[in-house]
C-alpha cells in the first residue's frame, strides 16, 4: 500500500484537478449563455466537413452535425444552469478542503456522490467518455476526502501540546 504521505499528495492532486474542472465549467457555463444556434452549426461544419466529404454516412461526423442542429435556447439555458450551479458548488467545496474545513469533508462525499448518481445515469443513456472520465475523477476524489477527513479528526483529537505526523498542533486544525 500507499504511505500517508503519498495519500496526502494525491489527496491535494484529486482536489486541485477537481478544481480545475470546476472553474472549466463555470467558464463554460458563462460562454454557453452566448453563443446562438448559428455559431453551433459553424463550428460543428468547420470540424466534420472534410470527414463528411470523404464519407457522408460517417458516424460521429453526423452526430456531431445531429447534436448541433438540436441546440436551441431552452436546451443552452438548462446547459448554462447545471454547468454554473455545478462547477460553483463543486467549486465552493474545493475551497473548503484546500482550506482544510472539516465541515467541507462530508459534505464533499455526500454531493459527489448524488452527482456520480447522476453521472452513472447520463452514462447509461449517451455512453459520453467524458461523463465517464469525470465519474473517475469524482470516486477517486471520494475516496481519498473520506480518507482525508478520517486523518483530520484524528490528528484534531490528538492532544495540543505535542505535533501531529502533519506538522500542525491539534489546536491549529
């Protein structure tokens, strides 16, 4: 197994890549709100036309060409809500475990979890690797916050005049 130390390390890895994704979102969120139909179907042309010129029937080419014919405005503003509400929320919670809030530990397990839900759910119905990827990265963020939070309450009930194994007196947790 994995020394504590390391545990820590990917702890602060998980979180911050967490983070990262979490301010993508808000961003992407933001910028959904101003695009209009007409710029998704050019960006979706510019990207599939050589594919579909070679091969008119080809499968992710019309797809993509599908997807984009379907944006319309009360599909941008449910994108633009979940990826704001999302990512603010993700975001929020990122703070508070890099901030080492105790409080911020089981609330991140708990709404990480009703969003893998969530997530597993969408998987099912679009079979979306990105879906997918970020379940992985939101299990692997569980496991170690719950391992992390186990650590934090132990080292905060350990007596105040002498350092835990993280550096910090049981009085400065």
């Amino acid at each position: 197994m994995m020394d504590e130390k390391t545990i820590r390390k990917l702890f602060d890895i998980s979180v911050i890549l967490k983070g990262l994704h979490s301010f993508l979102e808000v961003v992407g969120g933001i910028a959904i709100l101003f695009v209009n139909k007409t710029f998704v179907l050019g960006i979706a042309s510019a990207i599939t036309a050589d594919e579909l010129a070679e091969d008119p029937h080809d499968l992710i080419s019309n797809y993509i060409m599908r997807a984009a014919d379907q944006f319309s405005v009360p599909f941008q503003h449910l994108a633009a809500l979940y990826l704001l509400s999302h990512g603010l929320v993700v975001g929020f919670l990122v703070a508070g475990l890099l901030l080492k809030k105790l409080w911020s530990y089981p609330i991140t397990v708990a709404v990480l979890a009703i969003f893998i839900v969530y997530q597993t759910y969408q998987f099912v119905i679009d079979h979306s690797l990105w879906v997918l990827g970020v379940t992985i990265l939101d299990i692997i963020v569980i496991l170690f916050t719950w391992h992390e939070y186990t650590y934090m309450k132990m080292a905060r009930s350990a007596p105040n005049d002498h350092e835990n194994s993280s550096g910090l007196k049981g009085n400065q947790l």
